[in-house]
C-alpha cells in the first residue's frame, strides 16, 4: 500500500516552454502532498505544499507564479514549470501525506531544460 | 527551534556489519518521527515511530524511539552493499499541514 507515481520520470524540453508533471497517490487519498525539489548531493527542499481544493502555500523565495500547483483532486496534484530555463533543471519529487502524517514519496522526475 | 539532528554524517563499513544511525529532535508537539531510505532516487518510507521503547522490524532493519530523551535510532544488521543509500530522519511538524522536519541524513557506505 501507499503508492505514490509521478509521471513523466524523466523529461527534456527546450527553454520558455513549460512542463507539467503529474504526481498521483495510487492506493489511498492524500488531502495534503508536497513538492520539493532536489540539487545533486543536496538535501529535498520543500518548495510547496498542496492541499485538496485551495491554493497551495508556496515556501519562501520560491515563485508562485512559475511553478502553478493544481491539486483537483485527492489523488491528484499537479506541477506545472511555466516558461522554464536551464536554472529550472532539477529533481522534482512529491509525496502524498497519509493518515497520520507520514509522507510516501513518489519516484521523483527529472527535468533537464535545453 | 524545532530541529531535527542526526549523526554520523557519514559512515563507511565492511558488509556483514552491524550499524546503528541515531536521531535526536526538539518539535514542538512531538507526534510521530519517520525514517526513510534514500538511493539514486525519491526517499522510501521505511519505519514511523509514535510510542516510546515498542521496537519496528523489518527484516534487518529495526528501530525505536525514546520519548523521554527525544531520540531514535535505526539498526541495520548484517549489513549489505545494497544498504548503501543516505538514511533520512524527519519528524512532521505540526503547523497546519504538518511539513517535515528533516535531519541532515546519514549518509552510509557499504564496502564489499
């Protein structure tokens, strides 16, 4: 149980275009997930939390307007990159919160920005 | 301030070994503290912890919290190569969403 899936692992896209990436929890419904970002050899940075049904809470210095966060759904959240350049290549990884609070991860998605 | 700390850093041992990893933390409300595995790619959940001294196994992997003096540790027995990974401690924090904590992570080695 407690299967998170993100979709695409891996994409490639060339600047000022934009990606979304899809993060679904599988077996259970997730009112809360998370979105972080990950740098090589660093740790996860939480870069949003979404909630079911509202807007999602945007940590600091990260730009609302550039990675759009739709969570339609309590198995569904989305991440879009809008207008994204090579700065925005990363590790993006969700998780989806679970009952009492833990957080099951998704396998992560990489972006690489030409 | 709420922190979560883990030691060591880093570790590096001979497979068939024993290692323990510990996490110490100070969260406000204190709920739960998770424990996780991280390799090439996203974290994966291993053990959480809500009660003090009941002891979570699986396979060679065990662990336990102590509520009064604020740690966990996690044991790995028999250790083998693919153990290899960075070992994460995150207690959730509990604002309204309740973000995790995390430790800076143990990053271990296992040598063949």
């Amino acid at each position: 149980g407690a299967v998170v899936s993100q979709h695409p692992s891996w994409v490639i896209c060339k600047s000022g275009t934009s990606v979304k990436i899809e993060c679904r929890s599988l077996d259970f419904q997730a009112t809360t997930m998370f979105w972080y970002r990950q740098f090589p050899k660093q740790s996860l940075m939480l870069m949003a939390t979404s909630n079911e049904g509202s807007k999602a809470t945007y940590e600091q210095g990260v730009e609302k307007d550039k990675f759009l966060i739709n969570h339609a759904s309590l198995t569904l959240s989305t991440l879009t990159v809008t207008s994204a350049h090579p700065e925005d290549s990363s590790f993006y990884i969700c998780s989806a919160q679970g009952s009492t609070y833990e957080q099951y991860f998704g396998p992560g998605t990489r972006l690489t920005v030409t | 301030e709420d922190k979560v700390v883990q030691s060591p850093l880093s570790l590096v041992v001979h497979e068939g070994d024993t290692v323990t990893l510990n996490c110490s933390y100070e969260v406000t409300n204190f709920r739960s503290l998770l424990w996780y595995k991280q390799e090439k790619k996203a974290p994966t959940f291993l053990f959480m912890l809500t009660s003090s001294g009941i002891e979570k196994k699986s396979g060679r992997l065990s662990s336990i919290l102590d509520k009064k003096e604020l740690f966990s540790i996690l044991n790995i027995t028999a250790t083998q190569t693919g153990d290899s990974a960075i070992y994460l401690c995150a207690v959730p924090f509990m604002d309204s969403n309740y973000q995790l904590i995390w430790g800076a992570g143990t990053k271990l080695i296992i040598k063949p």
